[in-house]
C-alpha cells in the first residue's frame, strides 16, 4: 500500500490521471485513423479548452515546425500536428498518456519524441528549441505556474509561439453542482487541508486554482506579448448550461527583447 501522505503532489497527479486514462477519461482518448487521415488532407482541429477549437491562425504555417506538445499527452493533438507535417515532441507526467503517443505514432506511422517528465521542473531542452508550444487546460495540477511560462520563453525561438490555456477559478469556488459558493481562494490543499479532503472525495488528483496575474500576467513578465485570447466554458454541468466562461486561452510570442527581471 502507497503511502500518498510521503508522495509528491506530483506523483499523486500521475498516478491518478493513469487511473483516469484506463477508466476512459476524455482527454485520454486518442484520435481514430480516420481522424489522423483527414489532418493529414488538412482538416483538422485542436482544442486548448473543453469546448471551443483553437483558431487556426494562432499557429502560422505549421508544417517543418518544431513543436512541443506541453502536458498534451493521449494522442489527442500530437497525431494532427504530426499529420500537419510538424516535427512533433509530447511531453507528459502520465505513463498512460506517453503510451497512448507511442502506440498511435505506431499505428500511423510518424516519428515523434516522447518525453515523461514533470513540468514543475526544468525543462529537458536546450533554449530555442522550438517554434511553438501547445499547453492544453493542466497547470491547475501545479502549484506554481510562473516558473513554466519562464521555461516555455526559454525552449521557444526568437517569435516562438505560446499556445496555453488554464482555468479561471470559477470551477474551484462553487459546489459540484455549481449552486453554492464554498470555496475561498486561491484554491491551495497543500495549505488547507479542508480542501485536500475534497479533492480527495471527488478523486480529482491534487489541484491548485491560478489568478489571472499568475497566468496571464506570469507570461507577460517571462517576456512574452499577448497576441490573442478567447475564453471558453466547461463542456458540461450548471455552469456550461449558464454558459458561464471558465477557462482562458492565450496566444503569447517570444519577443526578441531580453525578458523582464
């Protein structure tokens, strides 16, 4: 028996996303080969949020790029890119999810670099590695974010491109109903052990809420400027039938200026 009060959130994290992955999570289900053919016919879409597709603008031209897929794991969004013609690295904290890469870059046939690691540490990638990265909804599974946002500047080339997306804190006020307001924030269980039992209950891993200064204004002050946002509500629940928005999206590009100290 695994004594969760001795392990990393981190590792809690993982060990639950595997659990999610073999009972059918959604976001660790990969694409079909009818999917991955149209993309390779250029259609095709990626979401960074539950509901709404990531414009296509946000990525310039895509093919020969270099592109990192940051917490993206489960063969949702690196089998399109990889059809799309990019030069494709997924980097995930989950066995499951880098398994799911493997085996659908198997069945279709491309190459791509498949990385377990945690991104709360620092990045294994030399600086200027890559001409876009793809952050899906994840830094609620860390603690602190503005760290990643200096790593993202760092790996990405002069005009690199940032795609991220991440939860706006709605989701970690309101019961599971989405009726009642129950919740102070920031949303810290590694400081509130009130909130540690209910992430606990709901089987929800351990998970952190983020201000907008964090998120949006972490990567201003890694360097980045903001070419592009949109906002985007949960797929499903009182708060998508409100069509209350919980989730922001962010295009960010890496100045050629030095970032701010």
């Amino acid at each position: 028996m695994i004594d969760r009060r001795a392990m990393k959130y981190q590792d809690i994290n993982a060990e639950t996303i595997d659990r999610w992955v073999k009972e059918g999570w959604e976001w660790g289900r990969p694409i079909d080969h009818e999917t991955y053919l149209k993309a390779r016919d250029g259609e095709w879409q990626v979401f960074l949020t539950p509901t709404k597709a990531v414009p296509r603008e946000w990525f310039g031209e895509i093919a020969g790029k270099d592109l990192l897929g940051l917490a993206s794991g489960g063969g949702q969004q690196m089998p399109i890119f990889a059809a799309a013609g990019a030069k494709c690295t997924v980097l995930d904290i989950s066995v499951s999810q880098t398994d799911t890469e493997k085996q659908v870059a198997e069945r279709e046939g491309y190459d791509i670099n498949i990385v377990r690691a945690d991104m709360t540490e620092k990045l294994p990638f030399e600086d200027g590695s890559f001409d876009i990265v793809f952050n899906p909804v994840s830094n609620c599974y860390v603690r602190f974010v503005e760290p990643i946002w200096r790593e993202c500047y760092r790996i990405l080339k002069p005009g690199g491109r940032l795609l991220a997306a991440f939860d706006n804190s709605i989701n970690f006020i309101v019961d599971d109903l989405g009726e009642k307001i129950i919740n102070h924030l920031p949303f810290d269980p590694l400081a509130d052990g009130k909130q540690m039992e209910q992430l606990k209950a709901g089987d929800e891993g351990v998970q952190f809420s983020h201000s907008l200064t964090e998120n949006i204004g972490g990567q201003l002050k890694a360097g980045f400027t903001l070419a592009g946002l949109y906002e985007d509500t949960n797929n499903s629940g009182r708060l998508y039938e409100l069509n209350i928005p919980c989730y922001v999206a962010t295009l960010a590009v890496k100045n050629a200026q030095h970032q701010i100290s």
